[in-house]
C-alpha cells in the first residue's frame, strides 16, 4: 500500500489552544478517505494545514514520501494538492469558465509575452480543457454565466471543477455537500467516484453520513482536535466512541449503523 | 508633428498624455487589488532624478529617463516587501509614508535644492515620443490582460488566497505589479520635469493623487481602456470649460471622487453596477437575480 | 529639563491628534484623511473669533465646535452613505482625501494662500521657573490642558452611560445596536470628539508658532497616524503614551541631530511600526499581516 498523505504527530495551537492535537493518519494512494467529527473537532484545520494555509505547531504532514508541512499554499497546489472551501470561495465578478480557467493557471508553459499563433493556441486548448471539465460537472448549460447567478449546488460544483482544473493527485473537499436535498449529494458522491476512478485520491470532509458510508474507503474520525479512530466506513459507526462524539452519551442506542444499501 | 497646433494647447495635450501614464501605474496596482497611495513618492524619484541628471551632468536625455524609471523601479522593489506584506488600511498608510517620506527626504536635502525646486530642465519630449511611450504601454497592457497573467492579477485582486490555493504565487504577482507601477510612476515623472522644465518637492502632493485616483476607481478595473479613456475624455472636458488651474478644478474633482464613490463604490467597471440597473430597466419587482436551475430529469441522465 | 517638558508638551498636542483619530478608527473602523484638514478650519475658526475680540476660551470653544460639526458633517453626508452601500475599505480613504482636497482648496483660496499672524493675547506667555529653568508657560498650560481633556475623555468613555455605548459599538456593531444603541448617534458623537479635540491642538500649535496658514495641519496629519500606529490602532492609552513618546523623541532628535529632520521621525517611525509590529505598543493584533 503506497500511502500518497501521511500526517504524523500533527497538532496546531492557537495560543493555549489546541485545534489539532497530536493528529497522526494515512490516506492511501487512490483511496477516498473520509474525515468526520462533531462541529469543532478540528477537521477544517487539518485541511487548512495539508493545504498550507496553516503552518503546523507540531508533527510532519508527508506527500508522496516528502515533507510539505512548511510549504504554502501555491507550492502545494503544483504539488498535486487541491481543495474546495467549507464557505464556497469562488471567484465573483467572473463566469463559470473563468473561475475554471483560473484553475488552469499551473499548467500555462508560454511566458506572457509570447504572442501570435503559440499563445493563441494555447488559449485555446486550455478554453477546451476547462470546458470538458465543465461538462464533467454537469454545467455545460451556463458555461458563460456570472457565478453570481447560480444555485447553490451548482456553485459547489464550479468549485469542483475548477479545483479538478488544477490535475491535482490528492483533492481536498471541505463539506461539498454542506445544505444539499439527497438528490444533490448523490449527484456529488457520483462525481468524487468518477474522479476517483481517475486515480485521484481525495480526502473528504462531510457530516453527510450516508455519502461517506457510501463512498470512503476508509474514515478517520477527530473529535476535540485528536484522532478518535479510523476505521472501514461501516465499522465506524459501530464504535461507541464515535456514537458518542456525535450524541453525547445518554442517547446512544439511537444511532444504528445506516443501511448503506449495498 | 505637431506643430500646427497652439503651444499652449500642445503643453496641455502633452500634460494630459503624461497623467495617462500616471494612470496606468495606479490602474496596475490596482487590477492586482494593491490599494497603494505611493504612486506620487515614486513620481518624485522619478522627477527629480531625471532633473538631477540633466542639469548637474552632461548625460543626455535618454540616460535621464532610463535612470529615473530604473530607480524608481528599484526602490518600489526594496519597498515592496514589507508594504506588501500588510492589509487594508495599513497597507494605505505604509505607502503613504514611504511616498511622503520621499517627498520630504527631498524637501530637506540639499543636494535636491530643497523646498526651491530644480529649474531650467531642458525641454527634450516632444508629444511623438509621449504617443509612442503610450503605445507601448497599452500593447503590453492589453497582452497582459488577455493572458493568464491578466486572468491571475484579477484572482488575487479578488481573493488572494483563494488564488494562493489554485497554484498562483500572489506574492510574486503583487511584487511584480508594484514594482513597474513604480516604475511607470518614475518615468512620468521624468517626462513631467522635462516638459515642464520647473519641479518642487509640492507638486507631488494630494491634489494630482487624487486626479488620478478619480480617473482609475471611475474608470474601473475591468480594462484599462476605461481609466485611459477616462483621462481623456475628462481633460478635454476640463479644457473645454477653460477652468484649468483655477481653484474650482480641485475642488470639483474632490466632490466628483466622493459623488463617484457613493455612487459606485466598487469602481464603474463593477457588473453588479449594472445587473442592478438592467434590473430596474425591465420592471422586475423581485429583488433576487433569477437563479439557473438545471431541470431534475437531465441531470439524473448523466 | 525643559526639553523633556518641551518634549511632553508636544507630545500632548499629537496625542490630542491620535485620541481623536483612533477614536474614530475604533469605532468606525475607518481612518479620516480629512482630520488635518478639519482642525485646520477650527483654527481659522478660532481665529476669527479672536478677531471679533473674543476672550481666548470662547474662541478655543468656537474652534472646536466648528471642527466637530465639520467631522460630524463629513460622515453624515460621505462616510455614512458608503456605509449603507457596503463600500470597500479603500472608498473610504479615497473619499476623505477628496474631502480633504476640497477643504484646502477652499481654505486656501479663501486665506489666499497667505499664512495670517495668530495672536498670542490672552494666551499664557512668559515662563515658570522649575528645577532653575525656564519653562515657556504655554508648553506647560497646553500640557496642563491636554491631560485634563484626556482624563476627561478617559473618564466619559469607562465610567459614564454614553461612553460605555461607544465602547460597546467599537466592539460590535450590530449587537450595540440590538441593545438598543443608536449607532448612528455613537459615530457623530466620536465624530465631534475627535475634531474638537484635535481642535485644541491644532490652536495650541498655531498660538506657540504664532501664525496659521490653509498647509498648518498637512504634516500633522501623518504625525496623527504615527501616533496611533506606534500606540496602537483602536488604543486610546496607546494614543496618549503615543503621542507623548513621539513627541519627546522628536524633541530631543531634533535638538541632537538636526531640526531639518523632524518631519521624517514620523514617517521613519510609521515604517518602522509597520515592519516590526503592525499592531504597535497597545493595539489588538488583527490581521494587518499576512
């Protein structure tokens, strides 16, 4: 098993206190591994930190058999490290395509200056890149519209496909399916298959327990900052520890493990 | 070229070509999303390098120039640094004390003449040189809009670490526009000292900031055609009403700055601006735009 | 000895600046490029009431309610409106420095552009004898002053009903307001503060220089902004010990080094804060770094 991201002893501090403490896991390479928890456990910090938006106080996070804990954001991303926010970060004032182009920019070899036919052709391979991964999503319809005008779950899956734009090997997704009716997050679990499928490995933040159950390979689940467990997906909810993260500790009988329909 | 034209109307079109430049610096900081009040401080460097050279050495005009953009240049790169580094309000501070700083270095130094001024620059740009620097300025601007530069200066602009996310080196975008902003301000200011053979350590105040600021946040970050023709269209209006170097012209472009500012605060450029009012022009009483939705059955079919 | 008492009463005068400024930035959140300008307009205004033969306390009072009900008219008709539109940070700076355009064009070809004389009747003159030196009075009223306007503001902001709404707008908005505090009222109140203190200061310096002119406040307005950046923004302790800090340094800088030098303290220490430590002496550390 090639494990492509391993944390090791990772904790963040803030002050006196501990967002991230101790946190130590692998994801597999090809794998969809899944991060739970309650709200606070620390999961968007843990993202933020193997992203490079934050700097660990403590611990190694390794990618590929390289240390990255030091590195910023953009030097991660031409590693192969993608993700979507929690909060949606797209870019306003722009069109589906542009946000998507955007995510394009890694990949532009001609120097700025380059002109006539080699920067022209360029353009346009890189206009027909982002518009089949547009398609992927499912948004060939608005391909040009403001993202000002879109639904919400449409503007998730901008998001997606501009990350996707990127050709990460390890894709981070902060709670994709935040607000979303069933339809729409089924839609979404379909989609990190597929993009699975490519061989990308993806690390999913989410508290939809049927999407994870039904797509992860594997779960970690934190709670207060620390790793509670990591496990198969099904397995996971039968540990008392994780019912009780999530209801506290009078009601668990009241959590079954969900008929994943399988 | 140009000499059938009235000398005073040739100084003032030559005066109006070299704000455009001074337009194009601050629009390029500010397409990166740099809300910078420096650009007078390097204007300045600029001046009175370009000053300096032609009258205390026998460096011809061109060498003048080139040192003055060079060094302006320079110290907007030594600056830029730590004036990047802050947000906001701070970041308006810090370039505002490094640009009033430069103002001041010179207003006591002696080797600039002090609070007097440097006279007697000869007269060397004549308005083909001005036409052509501004040529070249808009062919580069115009292929760094359409380029994935263009695309990335808007990303940072409008979130930089978001931007930072997607593989882009905000850093090295910021520098990079600051520094040939800076050194964009330096060479007008050259020209500037040459064209109107007097400059003073005043003449680099609040006033011409806050002209220019006019014409970049009216004319908008979309496309720099917008501040330039801007410029343009408003220098030929001032003309027009004759008012130029009266008191009133300040004070009108201080009350339009603010008109302009309530009235659009994201600059003219802003789409939301417009959205709005097509909005009202059809008659919708909803005030939420219409969302796109994708009908349920086609998505099922994928 | 009376460099040190020279130097505090400097100082006091630029913490007298910074009071008002990190007042209005505490609260607002917005820096006002038109302070310098507006205390200005209450030194001519002061001024004029000399003038019209106006004992001096009358006329220090007639400044500072003109500089107060211009501050209070430039939010309410400026920053207020941009307020309500959601407008970006940077529109308010550019729209107090268009402000600031339009009050020293209209002082300037108002006044002329001369410099008037400041008469110094009625102002403490002479010098008191302290440790055997000579201590000019006015340094040592305008201290005197100083400090009992910031006791008093220091006083009305902890322990008074109003000066706690202010605290608790400066420290959310939108709960103060569902408390029931007028928000709107809390920013002209901090507005008329800030002016009319700056104000006093803005006569003081034109009483020790003995003349006035449209450009008096435009080197004030960065040693404003030094001061509070060394104290700290949204600090009122910090603009006091700001203030006084800066002008003291300046003093003696300018005694040991050269005078010619003195403009560039602020700016030198503006930088130097910024690079070191944005959130100065006493200030919050909020994200003025990245």
């Amino acid at each position: 098993m090639t494990a492509l991201l391993e944390l090791s002893g990772v904790s963040k501090h803030f002050g006196g206190m501990k967002a991230v403490d101790d946190v130590s896991f692998t994801v597999r390479q090809g794998a969809i591994c899944g991060l739970i928890g309650p709200n606070g456990a620390g999961k968007t910090t843990v993202v933020n930190l193997i992203s490079g938006y934050l700097k660990p106080t403590a611990g190694t996070i390794t990618l590929d058999g390289t240390n990255v804990s030091e590195l910023r954001p953009h030097r991660l991303a031409a590693a192969g490290v993608a993700r979507t926010y929690q909060n949606l970060q797209l870019f306003e004032e722009s069109t589906v395509l542009e946000n998507v182009l955007i995510g394009r920019h890694l990949s532009f070899k001609g120097r700025r200056w380059q002109m006539g036919r080699t920067r022209r052709r360029e353009e346009a391979e890189q206009h027909e890149v982002a518009r089949r991964l547009i398609d992927r999503v499912g948004l060939t319809d608005v391909i040009d519209a403001d993202v000002a005008e879109l639904s919400y779950g449409m503007r998730r899956r901008v998001e997606i496909a501009r990350a996707m734009a990127t050709e990460p090997r390890l894709l981070l997704l902060d709670e994709p399916t935040a607000g979303m009716n069933r339809t729409e997050s089924d839609e979404i679990g379909e989609l990190i298959q597929s993009i699975n499928a490519e061989g990308v490995t993806v690390l999913l933040v989410d508290h939809n327990v049927r999407l994870v159950t039904e797509v992860c390979h594997r779960v970690v689940v934190l709670d207060w900052g620390r790793v509670l467990t990591e496990a198969g997906p099904t397995e996971v909810w039968q540990d008392e520890r994780v019912k009780t993260a999530y209801l506290g500790s009078h009601d668990r009988h009241a959590v079954e493990a969900p008929d994943a329909g399988r | 070229m140009f000499d059938w034209l009235e000398p005073l109307t040739l100084f003032r079109l030559d005066t109006a070509l070299i704000l455009t430049l001074l337009v194009v610096s601050v629009h390029v900081t500010f397409r990166v999303g740099i809300m910078s009040l420096a650009p007078m401080g390097f204007a300045a460097v600029g001046g009175y390098t370009a000053a300096i050279i032609a009258t205390k050495t026998e460096l011809p005009f061109a060498a003048g120039l080139l040192a003055a953009t060079v060094l302006a240049g320079v110290i907007g790169a030594l600056f830029a640094p730590p004036v990047l580094r802050l947000r906001g309000i701070y970041m308006a501070l810090g370039s505002l004390a490094l640009a009033q700083a430069i103002v001041v270095l010179i207003r006591i130094s002696d080797f600039t003449n002090g609070p007097n001024g440097i006279a007697g620059i000869p007269v060397e740009v004549k308005t083909e040189y001005l036409i052509v620097a501004l040529a070249v300025a808009f062919v580069v601007l115009e292929l760094g809009h359409r380029s994935h530069f263009g695309r990335a200066a808007k990303a940072v602009r409008l979130d930089e670490r978001t931007a930072e996310g997607l593989g882009i080196n905000v850093f090295r975008v910021r520098f990079v526009a600051f520094t040939s902003a800076a050194a964009i301000a330096g060479c007008a200011g050259a020209l500037e000292a040459h064209r109107t053979t007097v400059i003073s350590p005043d003449q680099y105040g609040f006033a011409t900031l806050v002209i220019v600021f006019t014409y970049v946040l009216v004319g908008g970050n979309g496309h720099w055609a917008g501040p330039v023709l801007l410029t343009w269209g408003l220098t030929i209006l001032r003309d027009l009403l004759q008012v130029a170097g009266s008191h009133w012209e300040d004070i009108i472009y201080g009350v339009l700055l603010v008109v302009v500012l309530l009235v659009a605060p994201n600059g003219l450029s802003d789409r939301s601006l417009y959205r709005g009012l097509r909005r009202r022009l059809r008659g919708r009483t909803s005030p939420t735009p219409p969302t796109i939705e994708e009908p349920a059955e086609k998505v099922a079919s994928r | 000895m009376q460099q040190t008492i020279n130097g505090l009463a400097v100082g006091s005068t630029y913490a007298l600046l910074g009071v008002g400024v990190t007042l209005v930035w505490g609260v607002l959140g917005i820096l006002n490029f038109a302070h310098a300008q507006i205390l200005t307009w209450g030194s001519f205004a002061a001024l004029a009431a000399l003038r019209l033969g106006l004992p001096v306390p009358v006329a220090i009072l007639v400044g500072m309610v003109t500089a107060g009900v211009l501050s209070v008219l430039l939010d309410l008709f400026v920053l207020s409106p941009l307020r309500a539109r959601k407008a970006p940070e940077f529109s308010f700076v550019v729209a107090t420095i268009g402000v600031a355009l339009v009050l020293t064009t209209v002082l300037r070809t108002y006044t002329d552009a001369q410099t008037e004389a400041f008469p110094r009747q009625g102002f403490p003159v002479g010098a008191f004898e302290i440790a055997g030196q000579n201590v000019p009075r006015l340094q040592v009223v305008m201290l005197a002053i100083a400090v009992v306007a910031m006791a008093a503001l220091a006083f009305w902001l902890n322990r008074t009903r109003s000066g706690r709404a202010v605290r608790a707008v400066a420290y959310n908005r939108e709960t103060a307001e569902l408390l029931g505090v007028n928000s709107q009222l809390v920013f002209s109140i901090c507005f008329f503060v800030a002016g009319a203190l700056a104000a006093v200061a803005g006569i003081f310096v034109a009483a020790s220089a003995a003349q006035v002119s449209y450009s008096s406040g435009d080197g004030l307005l960065l040693v404003a902004f030094a001061v509070i950046i060394l104290g700290g923004m949204g600090s009122v302790k910090g603009a006091i010990i700001g203030g006084l800090v800066l002008g003291v340094v300046e003093v003696y800088a300018t005694s040991y080094v050269s005078s010619v030098f003195r403009e560039i303290i602020a700016f030198a220490i503006i930088l130097a804060v910024l690079v070191a430590r944005p959130s100065g002496l006493f200030g919050k550390k909020e994200a003025a770094r990245v």
